[in-house]
C-alpha cells in the first residue's frame, strides 16, 4: 500500500470527528484578527494532546499586525467569544485581536520543520437559503458578516489530525511547528508572525503550507517548483467628484462615469499582456452614487492586483497610477488609489518540493491563476 492510500484510509477512520471540529469552527466563523474562540478551542484541543502552545505576543508581534479592527470591534469580538464557548484558560491572550496559536514538538534532535494553516474567515454574509447545505444541517455560521467560505475551517481540523497523529510519534529526527495562522484573508497576518522571532528561536529550515481547492479528486496534490503563489495586494481606489440632478449634468463631475472608464481602462490594461505572462488586475466591488437621478458624487472599487515577477507587478501599478491620471484629467474628479505592500510570491524551492514528490504524487497546476 501506497503513503497516498495509508493517508487516505487514515483520514476516513477519522471522518466523524474531523468533520464534528470543522462544523464547529464553520459555525462559528471569526473574520481577521477576530479569531478569538477559534484560537482557544485549537490552542485547547493541542494542549490535551499535549504540546506546549504559543499564544499572543509570542505568535504575533502586535505593532506588525496591518488591517486591526478598532479597539470596540476588537472588545466586541472578545465577548462574543466568551458567550460562545470560547475556553476560559486560553481566552484571555487572544485579547486586543493577539490571535492564532503555535503549537511545539520538541522532538531534542535535528532541524525544526514549520507547517503553516490559517485560520481567519472571510467577510461573507453567508447563504441561509434552504438548500445551502450548511443550513440545512445546522453548521452555518451564526457570526454575520463573517464565513469560513475559502476552506480554512477544513485547514484547521486537519491540521488538528496532524497533531494528534505527531503527538503519538516518539522519534521524528526532527522539530516541528504547526502554526495556525490569523489574519491571511486581510493582508496582515504573515508578516508579525515572520517579525515575532519565532523562526529564529526555533531555528526552523523549511515551512509547508496546504490550502484546500474544490472541484478536485479527492487525495490530488498540486504543487511545483519555483512559482507558486502569485505577489498579491489588495487595491482601493476613491473617486469623488460633485453631485447635480441628472438633467443638468454639466454643473456635476460624474464619479460614476469617471469609475466605469477606469474600471473599462484597467481591465484592458490587464489583456494588453501576452498570455504566457500571469497578471491580474481586477475587481470584485463598485459602488456609485446614492439615487437614480442625481450625477454621482462618490464612486469605490476595490479588487486585486497579482503577478508572480516583480517587474509585471509593478508595471501594472505605474499604469494604473496613469490611467487614473488621464481619467482625472478628462472628467474632472479626483481619483485616490490605496494598494498595500500585500506579500511576495511564493517560490517554492526545488528541493522540497523533489522531497514532497518522493512521498507523494504531485500534480502539476497549469493554470497559474490557482494562486
């Protein structure tokens, strides 16, 4: 029998109660540095398993966290936490948004391996349709606003399986961190974690990560070399101009106008590139106006900018910057763009993924856009 199939068979035994800690963590879904009861109810599940676990500062370094809520938002989070059965012990280093756990093995010899899986929600308001099955059989997340709909609940429950199946290990040859990770969906959770000094302390020589994907056989593993994950940052772009009734429109500066030819711009931007050249410049909100016979005085979009090479990244933003000055020029209004530092790509050295591959079969994505 194959490591694939032992895996396989493994996880099946499993089944009942890794999907009982999904359902849980789906139901009660925390968005970016919210992540208060899920940061508990993990850092007591390790603990009964137990391992030494990490939290608050020594996860994350507070003044490095970007995208905190406010400070009522952040009390808030905290007592919903409380009243939803966050564990008592635990709760209290998750104060102020200090989110996410690092659990150790330390096995006394060899290099320190660190697996990272995050942890966060995504801001979804989520289905309450009565065929969406989470709904249907009492999982959705009652947390409005926040949802586990980019498959991190199933990444902490297994990343809870690999504990418990390491904590029963007596000899490995090497450390590990299992790293579960706030704040991925909102830019900011990697880098205090990266700035705590954790790598260091624990002289950590490689990190893996999995993220789930639908639509795949289950027990397919995607990876490759070098390129992974492409460099991404979140764009917003403002635009204000001046209202009037729209039957006098030459006394208004249309923000709508102003952002549909931004948006037309952009996204021709994007095509100009050949087609073996991974780029993406797009946008998932635009909001205009306020009623239907008054020239828009406010317009926001906000999307994404990705490429895997620095040079197509910042090509696309020294474009963007101009586009929004020409469209500034032909219609009057003032056009403001915030795009953060966002992170790298991801450019999996060879070594490991030959490694992995020697373990399991890898599949090899084609599509860069999987990023």
């Amino acid at each position: 029998m194959d490591i694939l199939q032992k895996i396989i068979e493994s996880a099946e035994a499993q089944t009942e109660e890794l999907t009982k800690i999904r359902r849980d963590l789906h139901k009660h879904a925390e968005s970016g540095w919210l992540e208060m009861r899920t940061t508990s109810i993990i850092a007591r599940k390790l603990t009964e398993m137990g391992y030494e676990v990490l939290l608050g500062d020594k996860v994350c370094k507070a003044e490095s966290r970007m995208g905190v809520p406010s400070a009522e938002a952040l009390e808030k989070g905290y007592q919903r936490a409380v009243e939803q059965g966050g564990d008592p012990e635990f709760l209290p280093y998750t104060k102020g948004g200090m989110t996410g756990a690092i659990a150790i093995l330390d096995c006394g010899e060899g290099p320190t391996v660190a697996l990272r899986f995050d942890i966060d929600a995504l801001g979804v308001i989520e289905s309450d349709e009565a065929d969406h099955r989470p709904m249907a059989e009492g999982f959705a997340s009652i947390n409005y606003g926040s949802m586990h709909a980019c498959g991190h609940d199933g990444h902490m429950a297994i990343l809870l399986e690999l504990a418990r199946r390491l904590s029963k290990k007596e000899k490995l040859g090497y450390n590990v961190l299992l790293i579960f990770q706030p704040a991925e969906e909102t830019t900011g959770g990697a880098k205090p974690l990266c700035e705590s000094g954790i790598f260091e302390t624990y002289h950590v020589t490689a990190i893996f990560g999995l993220h789930l994907w639908p639509g795949l056989t289950a027990g397919t593993v995607f990876s490759r070399k070098n390129e992974l994950m492409a460099r991404t940052s979140e764009l917003k772009i403002d635009i204000y101009g001046r209202s009037s009734h729209i039957a006098k429109p030459q006394e208004g500066l249309d923000a709508l106008a102003t952002g549909a030819a931004l948006y037309a711009r952009a996204r021709a931007l994007e095509a100009s590139f050949p087609p073996h050249i991974y780029r993406l410049l797009n946008f998932g909100y635009f909001h205009s106006g306020t009623v239907r016979n008054a020239v828009a005085a406010h317009t926001r979009l906000e999307g994404c900018l990705r490429a895997f090479q620095d040079e197509v990244f910042d090509g696309l933003k020294q474009s963007l910057f101009d586009i929004a000055t020409r469209v500034e020029q032909q219609f009057g209004c003032r056009v403001e763009i915030g795009l953060n530092d966002g992170y790298p790509a991801v450019m999996n050295p060879p070594e490991l993924v030959r490694t992995v591959s020697a373990l399991v079969p890898l599949a090899h994505p084609g599509d860069p856009s999987m990023t």
